[in-house]
C-alpha cells in the first residue's frame, strides 16, 4: 500500500463521514526519531462516539487532523511498526496506544524506555498525557490474541469504572445507600457495575437499561436490579441515591432527579452517546456534574506512589476478565465499508450490548 487510508466524520453532523487516501511517508522522509506505524485493529464502541461529541471540548479532533470540518475520531487498538528512525525502537514492534481510524500513524518518539514511548508531536500536546502514551506489547501475553482483543475494547473503559468506583468509595457515596447507572447494558457501566457489587457491599447496585438489553444486563450478575426506563418511577423515592449517567440523557437525568429529589446525593455525568444534550434547568437534588477521569488519575497517582495504581488497577482487571470470557463475543470487521457500518450502527445504538468490535481498514 503506498496511500495512508484514514476514516473520518463531519463534525458538525456526525451522521456524515469521509474516506480519504494521502501519500504513504516513507523512511526517508520521517523526521530525526519518527516511526510509521501501521494501525493493525482497533476496537470502537459508544465511548468512541462521546470521543467525537466531545471533540471540541476536550482536545480530541487535534490529535489526528482530518481535512477541514472533518474530524478522525480517535480509537485504542495496536498498530506494528514498519519503518524506525529511532535507534531504541526496531521495525516490527507491536505497540499499544491511542491511533486514528486510519491505516498508518507517524509518530515522534520521545521518552522511550523498555516498557513504552510518547508521541512528541506538537499537535498532540495539550491533552491528558494517557491520549500520547505506547505500551511496548510485543513480548507480553496479555496483550496478544483474544486477551489482546479485550485490552483495546475494556481496559480503558475499566480504567474510567475503576476510577469512578474509585471516587465514590473515597466520598462514602456521598451518604447513597445505592448507586442507579444508566446504559447499563454499556461496557463502561457494567466494568463500575462489577467493581461495586463485588468490592462495595452493602452498596445496592441498579441497571437501568432499554427492554431489549435487559436480558443480557441481567445475564451479568453484577446488578441488585434491572429496571427498564418506562419503569423509573417504579423505584422507592425515599432511597438516598447516587446516580451515574453513561449515557448524557437529558430526559432521563431530569426524570431521575424529580423522581428522587433531595433524596438524589450524586449525579456524575461521565458519557454522551444521545446527541440530545439538552439540560434541564432548577433539577432537585445534587447539581449534575462531569466526572474528569484524568484529575482522579492524577491525585491517585500522587497519594499511591510509584506503580500504586498499576498494581490495583491489575489486581481488578484480572478479576474482571473471567466476566468478558463468558459475556462478551468479540467480532471482527476488515475493510472501509465494515468499518463505516459499525461506525453508524454504533452511533445509533444498534450494536448488540453482548458484541465486542475489533475493525480494520485493511481487508484481511
């Protein structure tokens, strides 16, 4: 192949995407330490889509530019590298990271050590120093085949669960004696679902979820109770309860909140796959409010030490991994239009909750 094939969507009407073909770099023309890359499979689900609504927000679109008024939405998977002009770095390391949904990634390797590398582009400066980080997986076998397959598709889904459980364990779940998730069905929300029922008793754990998922939701075993949205109100009002919403539903959070009232001690935001983002004004109960992985990520990093959250996010991803066997069938699509199709179905939420993509723009 001597084009780089990239993926993208417009971002002012994400239903509009574009597929474009630029001139292969070759090794000659890598700057001083730069790699090509080629992106071997990366995993896409809903919070690819929160990606692309928060594009402006939160620095996304500036990682991987895409031509004027499109954005390359960025996505966790592994890519192999073809052409190295840093001597630390051979050709054929397989890496694990942030890549566009594109076939090839230029990268300026900086901070390389034995276990990972930076991209040091300028564009990509400015933004949580997670979205520039490459693992060096070659050599480790969790990250290889199907176990590999569940790295790019949960870990940094489980990275945010362990971080909300994380928050709410250390705030006493602000006086809730149950925590309610929206878009249960989610891989985030059933990752925090697990941590809480398994780490957080007596804590009582509710999946709200549509009436086609709750089946699926309820096969988990990581939920007290799956209530379907129509039945809401359904749930006792006088339960002090905190709230995480996965899924940005304006209607919903509003329902929530008049349901409780006061009786509401917390309303994390934390996705946004509806594209009604509307708010509702004067809401009872705990003012809504995001969630920021990074600033919990930052003050663990500080109070736990060197290797401190390594060692406890390893211990609870290694007792997550049995549920994925069992729960999660992973599928794979090759090629431009597989990619475009899950793309849409993802954004409209037609992916089966039980489904795992791995996609490629390469056809085999």
């Amino acid at each position: 192949m001597s084009s780089i094939k990239q993926f993208s969507v417009d971002k002012a009407d994400l239903a509009k995407t574009s597929l474009t073909e630029t001139p292969l770099a070759s090794r000659e023309t890598l700057p001083d330490d730069g790699l090509l890359v080629k992106v071997d499979r990366f995993a896409f689900t809903a919070n690819n889509i929160t990606y692309a609504m928060l594009g402006d927000a939160m620095k996304y679109w500036q990682l991987f530019p895409a031509s004027d008024g499109f954005g390359n939405i960025p996505v966790w998977g592994f890519g192999n590298v073809i052409a190295s002009k840093h001597p630390q770095v051979e050709e054929g390391e397989r890496l694990f990271g942030y890549f566009p949904m594109a076939t090839h990634l230029a990268i300026e390797a900086v901070d390389v050590s034995k276990r990972g590398l930076r991209d040091g582009a300028a564009h990509r400066q400015g933004v949580a120093p997670v979205y520039n980080a490459y693992a060096r997986v070659g050599a480790d076998p969790a990250f290889a085949g199907r176990q590999g397959d569940y790295q790019a598709l949960l870990r940094p889904l489980f990275m945010l669960s362990f971080l909300v459980d994380d928050f709410l364990a250390e705030a006493e779940f602000f006086g809730a004696s149950q925590v309610i998730l929206s878009s249960a069905s989610s891989k985030t929300a059933f990752g925090l679902a697990h941590l809480l029922h398994t780490r957080r008793q007596p804590i009582r754990v509710v999946g709200l979820t549509s009436g086609g998922n709750a089946g699926f939701t309820a096969s988990l075993g990581c939920y007290h109770e799956i209530v379907p949205y129509d039945r809401i109100e359904t749930l006792p009002p006088e339960q002090a309860t905190a709230f995480v919403d996965m899924a940005g539903n304006a209607e919903l959070r509003g329902r929530l909140h008049r349901h409780f009232g006061d009786r509401l001690v917390y309303s994390g935001r934390i996705g946004m796959t509806h594209q009604d983002t509307a708010e509702t004004d004067d809401l009872p109960g705990a003012r809504p409010s995001w969630f920021f992985a990074p600033d919990q990520l930052r003050k663990r990093a500080k109070e736990w030490g060197p290797g401190g959250i390594d060692q406890r996010f390893g211990a609870a991803w290694a007792d997550f991994v049995p549920m994925l066997e069992k729960s999660l069938a992973i599928v794979e699509g090759f090629g431009a239009e597989a990619v475009e199709r899950i793309y849409r179905q993802t954004l409209t939420g037609k992916v089966a909750p039980s489904e795992g993509h791995m996609l490629s723009l390469f056809e085999s």
